[in-house]
C-alpha cells in the first residue's frame, strides 16, 4: 500500500511563504491523482488543491493565485508552495492520493501550518 510522508509545516507571520513537501512510496506514482487537504481545530478536513497524473490542477477558492501545486515524478514527490499566508490558512495538511474526486489511502501524520504574527 502506498504511503505518504508530509514535511515543510512551520511557524509563519502573516504574508509570508511554505513549501510543503509530500514523499510517496509505491511504483506507480507518476499516474496517481494527488491532492493536499488541510483540517483546522474544530473543522472537517477540506481538499485545498489537486493535480492529476497528467498535471492538471484545481484549487479551493481560498487559495487561488496564493498556493500552487507541483509534482516531480521522478522524485515521487507532491509539493505545495503557499504564499502570502493568512490566519486562516493555519492548519494541519495531509497529501493523499486522490480516486474519482476522493482520498483513498489511509492518512498520514500530516504537516502543521501555523499563521500568526
């Protein structure tokens, strides 16, 4: 079973920038749809963006033109670059591998993202 390993969380001020990091195992990555999710304290977990095996991507509308989804095959690796921070944007991420529109594979420990100043 494919698994996902998160990095790159931290402490950030408000209008700063992060890029998280998200390392796959398993063969068939290059084909997989991926996607990064975020849960806040008191918040169901929310698809943030989304690329498929071909490099299209999608984008809540929170994060348009601030956030931006990459992938590097031969890496196995998904990364999300935020920038421009707010509070709001303060919670744990999750990467995933995503199946007709949803997460399939069990989550893993996750990312934190805080935003304060």
């Amino acid at each position: 079973q494919v698994q996902f390993v998160e990095s790159g969380g931290g402490f950030v001020q408000p209008g700063g920038s992060l890029r998280l990091s998200c390392s796959a195992s398993g063969a068939f990555f290059s084909i997989y749809d991926m996607g990064w999710y975020r849960q806040a304290p008191g918040k169901q977990r929310e698809l943030v963006a989304g690329i498929t095996g071909g490099g299209t991507t999608n984008y809540v509308d929170s994060v348009k033109g601030r956030f931006t989804i990459t992938r590097d095959n031969a890496k196995k690796t998904v990364y999300l670059q935020m920038n421009s921070l707010k509070h709001e944007d303060t919670a744990a991420y999750y990467c995933n591998r995503r199946l007709a529109g949803r997460p399939i594979t069990a989550w893993g420990q996750g990312t934190q993202v805080t935003v304060s100043s």
